[in-house]
C-alpha cells in the first residue's frame, strides 16, 4: 500500500504524482489542506514537523522531502529510470533538476511569499513580483544549460521524460499561474509541452486530482 | 585533475570540500570572489549562467549544483559512502539533507537576504531577522526528526558523519554568523561539533580556505 500525502496545487506533491505514474505505481491520495492550514496543524506537524507536504508511507515507513523521495522511488521502481546510466550524465540532469528544486521552487513557495509579503507591505502585488522574479531567473538559467546540450526530441536529455522534467512541469505550471515570462525560455516551454501530453504527466495534473478545486 | 570553484564562505561550496576531503580526493580551489561580485560577471555566467557557485570541473568534465555533485562524488569515489546501503534509510538521510539543502539554504542565501532587505527597506536588520527565521524553523524541524531517531553516536545516522552532516555543518556556520537561536537543536548542535573535530570537516571550514579574509 503506497499513500502520498500532498495537496493537488502543491508543487513537490505533483512531482511524486508524475513519478509514480511513470513506474506505474498504484497509489491512495490523502489531502492536507493547505488553503485551510492543515499544514500547521499539530496533527500533521507530527507526520512532517516542517509543516510541509508531501509525505509518501509505503508499507508501514514514512518518507519525506520530494527529491528524497523520488531517488527512493527511482531505487525501488527502477523502470522507467529516471536518471540516465552514465555517471556523469546523472549528475547533469539532477543538477537541472537542482536548479528547480533548490533554487527557484523554495524561493516563491507560499510560505516565503506570504513572509515577502509581510516584511514589505506590499500585498498580493508584491507577492506577484517576487515569484516572476525567481521563477523567471532561475528558468532563464537552466534555458540557457539545457540548450546548450543536444536533443533528437522535445525532452531534455534522452529521448524520455526524466527526473527533469518531473521537476520542470510543475514550476512550469507555477510560472504560468504567477505570470512569469517565458519568452526567452522556448526549449523548457517545449519540453513542458511535450511532458504534460503522456498519460502520466496528465493525470498527475493538479486540475486532475480529486481534491481540486475551481480556480480562486 | 578535480578542481572546485568556490569561495570560502559559500555553504555550498563548503558541503563539496567536506566530501571530498572525507573521500581523501586532491582538488585545487579557484576563487570565484562573491564580495566583489565576480560570480555576476559574463566570464562566470558563461560557466554557471545562475551566477552561483560552487563547480567541479574532473577530467574535462564541469559539474554545477552541489546536490548533484555529492552524489556523483559519491558514485565515483564509494568509500566512504555518504549515504546508507538500505533504500529506506537512504532515503531518510536524503531527507535530512534536502531540508537543509532546499528549504533552509536557499532561502537565506545572500541574494535572496539581499532582496528581502531591498523590498521591506528594513537593511541590515531585516537581513538577520530574516536569516534567523529560517534557520532557526528549519533546524527546528530537522531536530524532532532526528532525534525520534536511534543514535548510538553523536551522529545523525549511523556511526561516521555522512550526508546530513555534510550539508549540517555549512548550515550550523551560517546559523552562528547569523546568531540564530540553536537552544532548541541540542542533536544537531551535538553532530555539529562532532563533525567538526574531525580532519576532513576541519580543513573544509571557511577560515581554513586559501581565500579566507578577516572577518568583516
């Protein structure tokens, strides 16, 4: 029995859904309300003290962290690999993935947006800035590593979606719900196209969840 | 030849000369210096376009991100591995790490620290205030989950430190520069100074680089 804890809107949740919907694991939902702060309930903050979601339980253990996670997943599920075989090419696509899950992600999250917000009375506006800005660079950044490198199809490296991409969809979604501009990012636009129409990208769509909501 | 492209205070640049100086690996340090803002001039951008450090170059070969770089370290040097031999576990301890290396990081790195002081106009003041949020909530958390784990030693897995202390250690510096309130994290500040008595984490603090200046 595999259960991921997440919310439909939450980026690292959307990124465990994708993997395992590549391997082609069956897996439960459980929602943790972030809209209504279930997050920093005590009885969620004993499951994750961070506040944070996702967490996955497999079989009576308790996993957190996403990009811990899909190694775990990638380890214990290894068709389709998500990382390619070479060393050296494995560490490429997850420093790609790093850029997103480090650096752009953690940086617009909800909980640092709202503090952005706060810190500088600036509102929803502010808000707003703040997370073109980050996303924007840090897309911009990667942009520029992963057209550098050469493509025989719309994916990043290889001729599937791989741990790239898990990452990329998701801030790629981000980034459209905040406005961010992608105009100088036409290979990572192409590629999120080419991701969110298989199967197991789309249904690990935050609209195809079932704890989705109509947009507010 | 291994050669990293760090500056001596940067925490991620800290968390590879950790590595590789526990996997007992010759490396020459090039200084990519952050005070004067070398890393945003056209002749890094076009090394790691982000403008971040650190970056391995071995054998011809340039590695960003340091997520991905102590893995690959840790594939092509195995002993001694950083990271447990069972899947669970390492997952456990990639957790661990990925609290430190996403979500405490990254978002008091000193560009971000930087931008939080411009928006709320609040300086110096802000800058720390902000810092010491955090790192002090971050390591909250890391603490409750490490210390609901068996420990026989003062590390954080297992016997020998490996990669939670590796990211530990560079972010317990920070913690101090920043004085954040570490009374809450008697574990991590216990591994912390563990680790840190031993040679490969001693001869990786900041102080002891070739580029190291007087505190300022």
């Amino acid at each position: 029995m595999t259960t991921l804890y997440g919310y439909w809107r939450s980026s690292a949740a959307y990124r465990l859904r994708i993997a395992l919907n590549m391997k082609g694991v069956a897996y439960d939902q459980i929602t943790v309300n972030l809209k209504e702060g279930e997050q920093n309930g005590e009885a969620w903050r004993a499951i994750q003290p961070q506040g944070l979601v996702p967490v996955l339980k497999h079989e009576g253990e308790t996993f957190l962290q996403s990009p811990a996670i899909l190694e775990w997943i990638d380890e214990t599920w290894p068709d389709p690999a998500l990382l390619p075989s070479d060393p050296s090419a494995r560490c490429t696509v997850r420093g790609w993935a790093s850029i997103i899950g480090c650096d752009i992600h953690p940086v617009q999250n909800l909980r640092i947006l709202k503090a952005v917000a706060a810190e500088g009375g600036t509102g929803f506006e502010g808000m707003k800035a703040w997370a073109q800005r980050w996303i924007q660079s840090g897309l911009e950044s990667l942009e520029v590593l992963v057209a550098a490198h050469d493509r025989t199809t719309p994916f990043l490296h290889g001729d599937q979606p791989g741990m790239t991409e898990i990452y990329l969809v998701p801030q790629m979604y981000n980034a459209r719900r905040w406005g961010a501009d992608l105009s100088n990012c036409p290979t990572l636009v192409a590629a999120d196209e080419a991701a969110r129409a298989l199967p197991a990208f789309a249904a690990a769509a935050p609209e195809a969840q079932p704890d989705a909501e109509a947009d507010v």
